[in-house]
C-alpha cells in the first residue's frame, strides 16, 4: 500500500525530481569536456561523480528487492557495454573485479565504439534516471539502428503514457515495436541475459511502482513519475538506447528530463 501510495507524486516531490534532472542536464554539458580517447572508464566515472557530487548529489541510491545493489550510474563503452552483470538491469558490465561485475572498469575509450552514459541524479532524495550515447567518430551501423530503434520504442511507449494504462500494455507496445523493427533478439540484453522490463517508476527509490514490465498489474496514475529505458546489446560491439524520466498527466506525458536526446559524435 505504501508503495503504491508513493507512485503518486505531490508537487513538492514533483520539485524535487525536476532539480535533480537539472543536476544530470549539468553534467551532460560537462561530458564533452571529460571524454577522452585513451582515458579510463573508471577515471572518467570519477570524474563525472565528482562533478554530481559538487552539485549537491547525495551519491547513494536506495534501490528495492532482496539482494539488490547499485551504484547511482555506470559508464559503459565497446564491447564490454555488452556483458551482463548481475544486477536487474538490461546492462552491467565487468567493473573492477568479479567480486562486484558492474559498471566502469580499466577498460580505455576508443574510436568508434558506443560510450553509454547512465547515471541518476539525486536531490533531495529523489532520483531522476537518465542515459545517453556518446562516441568518438561514427558507430558501426547496426549500432546506429539501434539507437535510431531506440527512439522509436520510445515514442511508441510515451504515447501510452496516460492515466488507467497498465505497465504490461506499455511493455508489450514497447516489445512489439522492437519486434517490427528486426531488432527483439537484442531488446533489453541479448539471449538469456533480456529483462522483461522497459521502464520503472522513480522517486524515493529507483526501482519504485509501476514496473513497465510484461505481466506488471501497475497501473499509472495522476503525477506517476517512470524512467523509460529502451537498449539494444549487441554481442562483441556494445550497447546503445536512451532512457528519460517522465511525468504521467491526464493531458499527456511530461519530460522531466532536460538533456537532448540525440547521440554525441565528439
């Protein structure tokens, strides 16, 4: 009941969600000044959660579920992107050790190869989720189907983002568009690795109701406030996709979201 309660956001949540998106908007206009080829996944994290720290980011992220751990982002880049890890999620990575497989390791950037960007801002204690794409030079094109397919699973769930629409009915419109598009295999993780999830609902934690999830009973409401979050892994190449964080209104999705949509070629 308490969780259902919390799907619902007041304004002053609503506040708070908004000046953590300001605070991810900020750092994304600081990535160009940070990515370099040849720099470490792990010294480029750092840098970035610093960069969030600065900004007033409490730097932990309450997840819920038994067993379940995160870290508030991971930076993932090449091949590597592409291998699971395991927490919940449609990507992971190897990290520093295979005591804890997941995000930035001591893999360096390198041209032409997907750099995925996904981190939370916190403020306040809310968190808003938010991933984009960067690279060095143009991607393989199969990666750019990708990302482009991407976008439109997005579309494609925004337009259901309304009041009385179940996280199931988002999922399988989320499903069936990367379906048309030649893509399933690769939709949220490859092989055994898929999640059956394309979205979530954020606040207080960043695994809050509605689960957008095949077979979710969730249904959204008034002011429900999900992240979006279609990815394609490509085995030996990387992964691509975006992720937003939305509000659900009578009237119509809300991006509360700041940062542009599009891929970063430096």
């Amino acid at each position: 009941m308490v969780r259902e309660t919390r799907q619902k956001k007041s304004a002053y949540e609503l506040q708070q969600l908004r000046l953590a998106a300001k605070q991810i908007d900020a750092l994304h206009k600081k990535i160009p000044d940070l990515l370099e080829i040849g720099k470490k996944e792990i010294v480029f994290a750092a840098e970035c959660e610093a960069y969030l720290r600065k900004l007033g980011h409490q730097g932990y992220t309450r997840m819920r579920g038994f067993n379940e751990e995160m870290f508030y982002g991971h930076v993932l880049s090449g091949a590597e992107g592409a291998e699971a890890s395991f927490v919940d999620s449609p990507t992971g990575e190897k990290g520093l050790s295979p005591v804890m497989p997941y995000g930035a390791g001591e893999k360096t950037f390198a041209a032409n190869e997907p750099i995925t960007v996904d981190y939370g801002g916190i403020y306040g204690g809310y968190v808003v989720d938010q991933t984009r794409l960067y690279s060095f030079g143009k991607l393989p094109d199969i990666l750019m189907r990708g990302f482009e397919a991407a976008l439109k699973v997005q579309e494609a769930v925004k337009a259901l983002l309304y009041p009385g629409i179940t996280g199931a009915q988002i999922f399988a419109a989320a499903w069936e568009t990367a379906k048309k598009l030649g893509l399933i295999e690769h939709f949220m993780g490859f092989g055994r690795t898929q999640v059956p999830f394309v979205g979530h609902g954020v606040g207080l934690e960043v695994n809050e109701f509605p689960v957008l999830a095949k077979n979710s009973p969730h249904v959204l409401t008034e002011n429900t406030v999900v992240a979006v979050e279609p990815k394609f892994t490509f085995p030996g190449l990387g992964v691509v996709g975006i992720e937003n964080t939305w509000q659900v209104t009578k009237d119509g999705p809300v991006k509360i979201s700041l940062t542009a949509d599009e891929h970063i070629i430096l």
